[in-house]
C-alpha cells in the first residue's frame, strides 16, 4: 500500500483559532482576549488599555497553581520529624521502587531506599495542616489555590543512559506510556504487590480520578503535566480501544487535510474512550468487530508466538503500522516496543526524516529518550506525522474525558523533531472540541516555551516565560522598582494573546531563596507583585512554608520543610502560610476585579523625582470600575512616599474631583486614612508601609 500523494486541500486549516468552529452549533463560537495598547501620559506615567484581541480561554486568568510533585510531596524519612511523624512514616503505604540503572552505581542508594515515596492516595487525606501532608483538602483551605498541577506521574524510563547515576526514579519526562499513571503512585497497586513492570501490569488511574473527584468537589482544577517532543526508551504502546487509524484513512483514500473539520471528521468512540490495555479487552474487541478481528488475525499469522500484554502492546501498534514497518514488525516479546515495532513515530538522526530502524534515532543530549518526528514539513512523510500528531491527540483527549482540566505542554515547540505551534494549534483545538461536544468546560494550556514564543503565546492560553527568571533575577540583580517594572513591562511583549505564568520558582528552577536575594517573606511579597498582574500566578508546593531545599525530581527526595526538626522547618511557616493565602485570597475575590485586569499604571513621586526605587507603585483598574491601588515594600525598611495620579490616569480609572472617596487595605481590611475628594486624592497620594509590611493593595471606594 503506497499512500496517495497529499492534495492542496491538505493544507487548509478549517480551524484557524483555537476553536473557532463549532461545527454542531448554531452561534459561531466565540471569545474574547486583550490586546494592550501603550501611551506615555505628560508625567511620564505609562498607560495601557485593554481591548479585544483573539480567541483565548480567559479561565487562565482565574487560576492560582500549586505545583505537586506527588512522589515527594508526601514523602517522609523514618528518622526525621516529630515522634507522630516518625512513626505515621514507619507505618506509611509506600512504593518498593527497585533501583534499575544499567552500567552505573549509586553510593548512596541506601540512603534514597530508606525514603518512604508519596503516592496520590496521600492527597486525599483529611487533613490541612503541611506537617501531616501536602492533600487536597490543605491546598484549597490553607494554601487558597484552585488548580492542581501534577509533575508527570506515568510510567517513565528509569534505566536506560540516565543522566546521573542516583537518578533512582529516572526522569518523569522520559515517559514510556501515557495512557496511564505510574502503579507505584497508588496504595492498591502497592497493597496488591503489581505495578506497571508486573506481568499484569497495575496502574494508578483510579487514584488520579479519585483526586480529580475530590478536587472539583472542593471547586478545584487539576492539570496534568506532558512533554510531547519525546518519549522515553522502550515506549509501552497503549491506545484507545476503538478509533480510526491513519493507516486506515490512507487506504481509504482519505484527504488528511480533513481532519481540521473536527466535526466532519467526528469520531464517537473517543468521546468517552476505553484504553485498549488487557488481553481481555482485545478478545472482547475482536469477537465483537470484523476490523479488529481480521487485524488481530493479520499479526498472528506474522507473529503467531506473541501473548499476553506483548501481544495487545503489538497489536496497538500493528494497527497504525505502515506497510514497511509490518513488514519488519519484531515477534519477540522482548521487542514489543513503539521504536522497534513502528520507527517512524520517531525522528531520526538526520533530524528531518522518520527514524527506519533502533539505533537510527535523535537524541541530542538527552540521553534517556527518544525523539518524536513532527516535521510536518516533510512531505514525502506526512502520513508519519499525522499518525503521530494524532496519537497525541487521543492521549490528551482521554484525561481530559476523565476530568483533567487542563495541561502544562513541556518544552513546547522544537527546531529538530519540528514541532511548531501549528501542531500544538490543531492539538488545542481538538480537544477543545471534543471537551465542548462532552458538554466539558474548555480545557486550559498553560505552554513551556524557549524557541517560537510569539507563535505559541496565539495558541495557548498561559506562558511560563516572562516572569519566573525575570523577576528572581538571579546572580546580584538589585531588585529595585526600575527592576520590577521592567519584569511587569515585559509580560506585555505577548500582545494579551495569553496569560503569563506569575511564578517565582518551578520544579526545574533553584528554590526561592537560593541566590535571589530574598528571604521568604520578602519572596512572598515578589510573589504578591505577580498577583496583582494579569496572569496566572503560581507556586511551587512548600514555598508556603518556607521550604528552602531544592528537591531532586529524579531521585527519592521529600520535603524537609515539612517535618519538626529537620534543619528545613521553619516556625514561620504557618504565619507564611496565612500571607499567601491572603495574597491568594484577594486576587480571586470578587471585589478586586482590577487585580486581574489588563489595565495598569505605574505611579510615580508627587516631587517630581519619578521612581521611588524602595517602593512598587501601580494603579489598576478594571472595565467593571474597579480600582485598586498597589503598593510593595521591595526591601525590609519602613517607607513612605506621596504619589500624583495624573489627570489621564484619574480619568481612566473614573475618578472625579468632587467625589468623597475612601481606600480600603484588601490585606489588612482596615481604611487608610479618612475619606478625600478625588482631586485631593489625585494630587497626594500618601502611602506609608513598616518594614513588617510587605504590600498594601488600596481599594479605592465611595465615603458614605
């Protein structure tokens, strides 16, 4: 079978924004997003204006992050903490994870063993205090944030040319299957002594859908973590039970430029998709469909020795094999892998071509995976690409069918295995799509981008650039006003296409008070300055209690911050805690609307001496009429200061000269002095903060 040659139709993208058809609705879809537009005003003052822009999932702007590893948010050491915690670790439910590194030694590998590993069952515990456990219940209560976002917990490659040899768990990015979440991740799995690696395998999804369950009871979002440029070595083939494969589309004749029409191409089985992942399920499958059958009788004829999971591993990829790879396609059992069976899922080591045979494969650095071929570009291997853009497709469709409210797309677009952001646009789309025929909300993307940012920040709805290395500025950076000012100047430079991550430390970065300059109070109010930004803030978990160790992602690790004792805890923490749930609290109220707007001011000196470098000073203002003035003590000193608002700046944010106001602290909820007319307010602005008093976040109210 030789497929027909791409017709011009194949290029037409039916879906130009992110869902801009909805093909079974009456009303076009349709949303809104913000362009800002800069003017200097006479005193200098910048001001920008939002106005609609494109298509965007304005829900990113709701959201408050809190990043888990689930492996170590709930890890514990027997020897570490107070004696309950001790002893809650001595009785712990928790993974035997063998230590699989071919070639290499770790001379501390005891020392990782006698770690008891976190599981996503500890998340649902009913508890909200940090020193029994990072769950659910203490995010949403103590912390405040409304969206989980779980680091990768599928299984994951942690043999094969790691980068060092301690990296015990290997990295979570080098994944080997996305259909399912990691057995070792799940108490049941671990009580029925069977994880992935068993000869019936056992995974961990019902304990994802159990947390999912219980944060939308609590009116939380979770989102999950993906990297798509790569998989990792030894890829475990699992797919959904019943859909169309590209193979099947060529012999048909299909124009695969069609599958933009999302809905002429609609496909009911993957609204609710089964995984096609026991040997069960795959008899079912053929006793109950010719198509399966006559496959299934297809790659017993080559392979008639194949049983078991190596035998339905096979027939998923013996589905979507092309000609030349069945015609190679490994009956070894041992060899029941996607880069041995199909190798044109992968790029090659030319990087622009399909990998032809193992061995053949880019790797650049990365040592512990193998690269996706997404070099759509390539036209004499189209067909390779859409199978794997479409695969991808199914794997985020499936765990947005389970509840999954979103995504964070690792390293988003790639010059060598050629992902751009047109895929990720046909990706987003897609499952948009099929989120809105499920009656689901839209899901949220939240991209990871070093290459293509401008074309990325059009797609998704979230970046992670713009504000996490900006405003941490590590190696001496003085982070004075001047400085803080750039960083908010520079999340515009995204046109309001998307919203920008607030964050001041992820998995991947140092933690927040190594080598910033700051200590965790004065990082919280960094953080607040993010808060008060259009954005989605962000934080990483045990920054709410001042956790200082950087943890090892890939290693049995745990935070030391949370136990009595250890040098890491911090008798602050529950004070912290409390400010940043604070923090948290006013940018998601009702009432401070500005908080989350577009349209900001930075305010400057009454004297005419511009810049006040200890103080962060903006005004924001939203189109409702909300008006909070911000204010942030950079530095631990008391400070004082008298601000003009401008007349351009008083108009915009409708303040009239003979109006009684007031301003009303949103952190403290105390009043700032007594009530003015707006001119007197306009022309002397006097803030006063205590080197205690990290922010004040004015709302600007009516007297009477």
């Amino acid at each position: 079978m030789n497929p027909p040659p791409l017709t011009p139709a194949s290029s037409c993208f039916l879906v130009g924004l992110r869902v801009a058809l909805w093909a079974l609705s009456t009303a076009a879809f349709s949303g809104c997003g913000e362009q800002l537009d800069a003017a200097v005003s006479a005193t200098g003052e910048v001001l920008h204006e939002a106005t609609d822009y494109n298509d965007l999932n304005l829900a990113a702007g709701t959201l408050v992050l809190y990043e888990v590893q689930a492996r170590s948010a709930n890890a514990c050491h027997p020897d570490v903490g107070d004696a309950g915690q001790r002893l809650a670790c001595q009785t712990k439910i928790a993974p035997t994870i063998p230590y699989r590194a071919q070639g290499m030694t770790c001379n501390v590998i005891n020392d990782l063993h006698k770690i008891r590993m976190g599981t996503l069952d500890d998340l649902l515990e009913d508890s909200a205090n940090y020193r029994r456990g990072i769950t659910v219940r203490y995010v949403n209560e103590r912390v405040g944030a409304n969206t989980l976002w779980l680091m990768p917990m599928f299984p994951n490659n942690d043999t094969w040319n790691l980068p060092d040899a301690c990296d015990n768990l290997g990295s979570p990015y080098a994944v080997r299957d996305y259909f399912h979440i990691s057995g070792t991740l799940s108490r049941s799995c671990i009580q029925a002594g069977r994880d992935e690696y068993a000869s019936t395998p056992c995974w961990g999804g019902g304990s994802l859908d159990a947390v999912i369950a219980q944060a939308h009871a609590r009116g939380m979002k979770v989102m999950l973590d993906v990297a798509f440029n790569h998989l990792g070595h030894n890829y475990l083939m699992y797919d959904g039970a019943d859909h169309t494969p590209v193979r099947e589309r060529i012999a048909a004749g299909e124009d695969l430029g069609r599958l933009w029409d999302f809905a002429g191409t609609f496909e009911a089985n993957l609204l609710h998709p089964d995984v096609l992942d026991t040997p069960a399920k795959l008899a079912t499958l053929a006793g109950a469909s010719s198509f399966h059958r006559q496959n299934l009788a297809a790659l017993s004829a080559r392979c008639p020795g194949l049983s078991g999971d190596a035998l339905l591993r096979s027939y998923n990829m013996w589905r979507d094999a092309l000609d030349g790879e069945r015609a190679k396609f490994p009956c070894d059992p041992a060899a029941a892998y996607l880069e041995l069976a199909d190798p044109g899922f992968y790029l090659g080591k030319d990087s622009f071509n399909p990998s032809q045979r193992l061995g053949d494969n880019f790797t650049n650095n990365w040592a512990d995976v193998k690269f996706l071929f997404h070099h759509g570009d390539n036209v004499a291997h189209q067909w390779e690409f859409i199978r794997q853009r479409e695969y991808l497709f199914r794997v985020l469709n499936h765990w947005t069918s389970r509840g999954v409210d979103g995504f964070r797309l690792d390293h988003t677009t790639d010059p060598n295995s050629g992902m751009n952001p047109d895929e990720w646009k046909y990706l987003t789309s897609k499952v948009d799509y099929y989120a809105f025929r499920r009656g689901q909300a839209r899901p949220v993307f939240l991209a990871e981008e070093f290459g293509d940012q401008l074309g990325m920040n059009k797609v998704v709805d979230s970046m992670t650039e713009g504000y996490v290395g900006d405003m941490n500025g590590r190696g001496g950076t003085t982070k004075d006003t001047g400085h803080v000012e750039g960083v908010v100047s520079n999340m515009d430079r995204f046109g309001g296409h998307a919203f920008v991550m607030a964050a001041l430390e992820t998995h991947d970065e140092r933690r927040l008070v190594d080598g910033t300059g700051f200590d965790i109070f004065t990082g919280a109010g960094f953080f607040g300055i993010g808060a008060t930004t259009r954005s989605t803030p962000m934080l990483l978990m045990g920054q709410e209690f001042g956790e200082p160790w950087q943890l090892g992602f890939r290693r049995s690790d745990f935070l030391r911050g949370r136990f009595v004792g250890s040098g890491n805890y911090n008798p602050a923490g529950d004070a912290l805690s409390a400010f940043y749930k604070t923090l948290i609290g006013k940018r998601l109220d009702a009432g401070a609307t500005a908080l989350v707007a577009a349209n900001y001011a930075f305010l400057r000196r009454q004297d005419g001496g511009g810049v006040d470098g200890r103080i962060f000073a903006q005004a924001k203002w939203a189109q409702d009429g909300n008006v909070v003035l911000v204010f942030h003590n950079l530095w631990v000193n008391d400070v004082a200061q008298t601000y003009f608002i401008s007349p351009e700046l008083g108009n915009a944010m409708l303040i009239r000269d003979g109006t009684s106001y007031k301003l009303v602290d949103l952190i403290s909820g105390t009043q700032m002095g007594p009530c003015r007319n707006g001119a007197d307010l306009k022309w002397g602005l006097y803030v006063s903060m205590s080197a205690a008093t990290r922010a004040q976040w004015l709302r600007l109210e009516t007297c009477g």
